[in-house]
C-alpha cells in the first residue's frame, strides 16, 4: 500500500489513505477500535426534511462549516442510481445535530429528523494522490467514504451542466461491499438515528 508517495502537507491524509483497507472491514462504532489519525475524523449528516418539498439534506463537514446538497430522492445504496444533489447554503457545524420543526412560512418550514450520521473519509485521488476536500470539491469531483448508520462506503459526487445549469452535482454510490441493490433506505428508513422519531412524529 505505502509506495513512498507524498502528499506535501497533508501527512493526516496519507494516514487516512493508508487506513483505509483497516477502515472498510471494520465497523469502529460497534467495535469500540481507534479509527486512527490525529484527532477526529470529520463527519457528514444526512437529514430528511419534510418541507414544501420533502428532500434529504446532505452535508459534509469541511473546514469548519458544512457543506451541503439538498438531494430530492436521498441516497441510493445501488450503484446504477444517479442521484440528483443541488448545492445548497454553507450550514454551522452544530445544525448537524438538528432536529424539529421549523413553523409554517419561515424558511425552510416543515420537520427536520437526522435520518444518519457518522465519520466521513475524503478518498479522492487524481493520479494517485489524494486531492484536498477544498480542492475535490472546487473541481466538482469529490469521493467520500461514508461510515454511517444506514449509508457506508464510498460515494462519488460530481458536478454535472443539466439544462444550462451548470452547478447541479450528481451523487452516487460506489460499487464496493456498501452496496446493496435491493435496499431502498430513503423510501423505507424512516427513522432518526439519533432519537428514534419520524418526521411525522414531529409533525403531530
Ligand atoms: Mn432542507
């Protein structure tokens, strides 16, 4: 694995990249085993939000902030799905632990549940090295390893030009042991992983 590359200031990331194969057998959250690296690895949500137009919120912690998609479908574990991602507003890193209901004619109004959350890997590589977050993402191609509750694994989420817009990102599973072609997580679900609610319980 280890073939003497060099990422020049990102020795945290060759770890990571060298952990890799350690980290996809493994499920650290059951095992209670250390996930490596310098400090905490950062993390993604997932949050389904029943609003004007029901929609999953996906957001990756980036540089302090959470980058985020609003993905209408939410994501496929089956590899043959493209996922429609629309880049949304930058959110506050503590928004990831959200959960409630936002009134009637305010922004985003509707229930909001964490639907899944947990540890995120970049593993994006161009010609063999690993590309920063910042980077991957200004160049519309980002693959992220996903170690949550319902979504794992890799996931590739690229920008794409559909009718004339050209700041529409496409998410999509990569085909590794995540993939599941018969689960449908998004359509049957339901439930908080943090709290065990639905978003109608918070509607009621
Ligand atoms: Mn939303």
């Amino acid at each position: 694995m280890q073939d003497g590359r060099t990422v020049p200031g990102s020795l945290p990331s060759m770890t990571d990249d060298a952990l890799r194969e350690y980290l996809s057998e493994r499920d650290l959250d059951v095992s209670g085993e250390p996930s490596g690296g310098s400090g905490a690895r950062p993390r993604f949500v997932i949050q389904r939000h029943d609003a004007s137009s029901l929609h999953f919120d996906f957001r990756l912690e980036v540089d302090g902030v959470l980058t985020s998609w609003a993905i209408p479908k939410g994501p496929s574990t089956d590899p043959r799905d493209k996922r429609l991602a629309t880049p949304t507003e930058d959110h506050p890193l503590d928004y990831a632990d959200f959960e409630g209901r936002i009134p009637p004619g305010e922004y985003g109004g509707g229930t909001v549940i964490v639907w899944d959350t947990g540890p995120y890997q970049n593993i994006t590589e161009h010609d063999g090295k690993l590309v920063p977050m910042a980077e991957a993402l200004a160049d519309g191609h980002v693959k992220v390893w996903l170690s949550g509750h319902k979504i794992r694994g890799g996931y590739a989420l690229t920008r794409v030009r559909l009718g004339g817009d050209d700041d529409q990102w496409l998410l999509v599973k990569v085909d590794d042991a995540g993939a599941d072609r018969r689960r449908s997580p998004a359509t049957t679900e339901l439930r908080s992983v943090l709290s065990g609610r639905t978003n109608d319980d918070l509607a009621e």
